[in-house]
C-alpha cells in the first residue's frame, strides 16, 4: 500500500494501544486481540478470524475521522462481499439491525489513531446474539480479510485528502448517503434520551434529531440506540 506500512500480528492486546508507538503512515492489524476497547471503557469481542486495525494519521478532528473511516469501511465491505451495511451515528455500521463493525478514533501524542473492528469470519459471543452479526453468516462464504484491509487503507486515505483540503461539505454528504439519516431512531446523551428521526449532520460532526416539536440537536457525546 503506498505510503502505508502495514504490520501484522497474531495476537495484541489492543491494536490501538500498540498502534500509539508508530509513526504516521503505518497500519497494525491483529488476527486477535484479547483487550479490544469500544468507546467509553466497553469491550470490542475480537476473537480470531474478524478484522481488527489501527491506522496512525496525523491529528486531524476526531469526529471527521470517525466520519471517513465510517465511509471507507462502509464502501470497502460493499466492493468485498455486495453487501450494502448503513452507517449509524457516530461510530458503528449496520447491516440487517445487526452491528457488523464499530470505530474507535482517539487523538495521543499529536498523531490520531483510527481503529477499526469488522466481524468478518470471527464467531461471536452469546451475549451478542440479535445484537450482532458478521459478514460471513450474511453471504455463507469466507471473507478476504486482507482485500477489505487494504481497500479500507486506500479508501481512507484519500478522504484524509478531503481533510486536508478542508472538503467537509464533501465528507459531509458522502457520509450521509451511507448512513441512517431519515431512519428513526433513539439518542442518549448524557443528559437525556430523545426519539426521532435522524435529520441530518452538522458541520461539527452533530446529529440533529428532529422530534414531534421540531428540531433538536444531539451531541457527539452521546450515543444513538
Ligand atoms: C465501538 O465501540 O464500536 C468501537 C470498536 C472499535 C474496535 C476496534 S478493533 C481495532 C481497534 N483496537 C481496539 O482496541 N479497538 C479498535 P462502542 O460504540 O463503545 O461499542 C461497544 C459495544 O459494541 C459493546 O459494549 C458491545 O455491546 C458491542 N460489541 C462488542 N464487541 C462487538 C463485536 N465484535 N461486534 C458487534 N458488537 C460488539
């Protein structure tokens, strides 16, 4: 991949937290991990045979990130395997209500780490069952891991090209194509929890919920259900 190093190992702890010590440009991928992080402290199951990758950037805002890498793994999966998942706000992507794949950006050590789990040819723990699904169940065939890494890292690198150009109305509407935008839905933030419909994204990366009463904005900080 030009201007990528990809490194791959057979076990991490977490790809993200090994991936912090890298420089910009390169890519680490696990075939497992035994302390996968999701956001707020929750765990990401990741046993062998799943899609488990952190991509070094530079510190760009967290939020757009989440946004591209949403995008390139939303396309990446469709040219792989033609399956059409949509992307829920903020970080997770959906085919059939099932979570096939969640994104953990963090900023540390003024480079940005995006992380990225896919449940490809992983199983899936009992406590997920009607929660989550994975890419193989969904086609009956094994999934090329290693096509959707590297479509993934083509993808998103030329969104951080829109970055750097400060393209955000492109991001913007890419991303809504792909997305539950229209869809109802439920927020919580921390403060509340607001049912509506998924209206649209602001240029700081906010949902705005339109409810009963009109329109609301969500916040980034919050979590939609
Ligand atoms: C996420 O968090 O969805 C972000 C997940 C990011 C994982 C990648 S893997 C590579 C890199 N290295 C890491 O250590 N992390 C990143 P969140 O929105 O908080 O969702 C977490 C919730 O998703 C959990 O509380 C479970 O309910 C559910 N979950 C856990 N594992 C799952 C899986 N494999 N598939 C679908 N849902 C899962």
């Amino acid at each position: 991949m030009k201007g990528y190093k990809v490194r791959y190992f057979e076990k991490l702890d977490s790809t993200n937290k090994k991936a912090i010590s890298y420089p910009v440009g390169s890519v680490i991928v696990a075939k497992e991990q035994s302390g996968g992080k999701g956001r707020f402290r929750r765990k990401w199951c990741s046993s062998r045979g799943g899609i488990y990758m952190s991509i070094v950037t530079d510190a760009y805002s967290p939020n757009y990130l989440t946004l591209i890498a949403a995008i390139a793994v939303n396309r990446s999966i469709e040219d792989a395997c033609g399956i059409k998942t949509m992307i829920k706000w903020p970080n997770d992507l959906l085919f059939k209500k099932k979570k096939i794949s969640g994104i953990l950006t963090v900023i540390s050590q003024g480079k940005a780490v995006v992380g990225i789990g896919i449940n490809t040819n992983n199983a899936l723990p009992g406590s997920l069952y009607g929660k989550a699904g994975s890419l193989q169940q969904f086609t009956g065939s094994k999934i090329d891991n290693r096509l959707i890494i590297n479509n993934i890292i083509s993808c998103l690198d030329h969104h951080i090209g829109w970055l750097k150009d400060k393209r955000y109305d492109k991001i913007l509407s890419e991303w809504k194509n792909r997305s539950f935008i229209g869809h109802k839905i439920i927020v919580k933030t921390l403060k509340k929890t607001v049912k509506g419909t998924a209206y649209d994204i602001d240029e700081d990366c906010f949902l705005i919920v339109k409810d009963n009463k009109g329109k609301k904005k969500g916040s980034l900080k919050g979590t939609s259900l």
